[in-house]
C-alpha cells in the first residue's frame, strides 16, 4: 500500500508540473510592416507592447524563434527591445499571389520561462511590373474580316497582388486598331483589339504596333 501511495503522488507532481509549463505561454502580438524594409529597420517595440523590463531581456536569454526553421526574417535589439527586420522580406517569394501574407514567431524568455507569439502581416508593395509572356505577339488578320472584328491578345501577368497588379493597357495610335479592356471572373484584365478599319493586303502587308500592360501602383509601373 505504502508502495502505490508514493507511486500516485509523483504523478501527481508531474502532471502538476505540465500545467505550469502550459500557462508560460501568453497572448499574440501582432505587426503590419510593408515588404522589402531594409534590414535594421524597426518593426515595433515589443519590449514595451508586452510590458517587459527592457533591462532584464539580456540576463533572460531573450530570442526570437521562428515557425519551420524559416530564414532569421526578424531579431529583438536586447539594449532597446525593438522588434527589428534582420533579413530582406519579399512577400512574393514567401506567399506568391496569396491575399494574406503572414509569418510567425515566438519571443522566447528564460527564468522563468515565457512564450509569446509574433504575427507579422506582410503588405504587397509595387515592386513588380507586368509582364507578356512573349515579347512580340503575332496575330493574322484575314483582309476580309469586318469591321467591329475583336481579336484576343495574350494577357499580362504581374506577381503583385490587388491595386499592384495588371489594371489598363494602352495601344499605339493607329487607323486600324482600337483598344478594349475586358474584365474576367477572377478580377484579372485582359485586352482584346477591335477593327476599326477595313484592312487591304495590297496596301499594307503588316502593322506593327506597341501594347503596353500598367499596374495601378505608385508609382505605376
């Protein structure tokens, strides 16, 4: 009896000591800083938004851990408790074409031990132009097509997000040619070239024309 009365109370030590482990772990903060901050710069500081002792972040070991051994993308200045950027940020590298880009982190402390978790909201910047996927697009026109005749163009693509991405093109003037801006389900824009003109072979045998793709960033690219 005496043997599985000791047996129960260090279970009940442990099971004790595992409760204390979980509640080291606090409430989230989060950030919202723009992709591509140089190095250096200061996200926040997370000494002061968690109401920690600036003085005592050095004796605690404190550190900034992150989720899936990802690159060290922040640091913590352990004189200043400043959140700072440690290494380039680019959100398309990190999330593509994603609405949301987010990375986490965790503020880890030593004696006593204390987690906190980091959000850090990554915002689309405009530093990405549209591009073709050919540089010169060819289409035939049979010199019999009717006017108001539309021919689809190959679209633009532009690995930014929302306003950054592809809003207009523009067309060379011309006689032949006008310009028309069609919208498809997924927001993308696409350009579709409408005859304005009856076209005569024996006249002019070829037109070469410049169409340009724009985003609607700032500054445009």
């Amino acid at each position: 009896m005496a043997h599985n009365g000791y047996s129960a109370a260090g279970l009940l030590c442990g099971f004790a000591f595992f409760l204390q482990l979980l509640h080291t772990v606090n409430g989230d903060i989060n950030f919202s800083i723009p992709e591509e901050m140089k190095p250096g710069s200061v996200i926040g500081n997370i000494a002061k938004d968690l109401g920690l002792n600036v003085g005592k972040l050095s004796n605690r070991k404190a550190r900034i851990d992150s989720d899936l051994n990802r690159e060290r993308y922040c640091d913590i200045n352990l004189n200043t408790g400043d959140l700072i950027v440690a290494e380039r940020i680019d959100r398309e590298t990190l999330c593509g074409e994603k609405a949301s880009c987010i990375l986490k982190f965790e503020l880890i402390l030593e004696a006593p031990l204390e987690l906190h978790r980091i959000s850090l909201q990554i915002h689309d910047i405009n530093d990405n132009p549209p591009v073709f996927t050919k540089e010169e697009i060819k289409i035939e026109i049979n010199e019999l097509a009717v006017k108001g005749s539309r021919f689809r163009v190959l679209e633009a693509h532009d690995i930014d997000i929302g306003q950054n991405t592809v809003q207009s093109y523009t067309l060379q003037a011309n006689n032949y040619l006008l310009l028309k801006i069609q919208s498809e389900s997924d927001g993308g824009k696409f350009a579709e070239l409408v005859l304005n003109k009856e076209l005569d072979r024996e006249e002019q045998q070829e037109l070469r024309l410049l169409l340009t793709a724009l985003d609607g960033g700032s500054p445009q690219r």
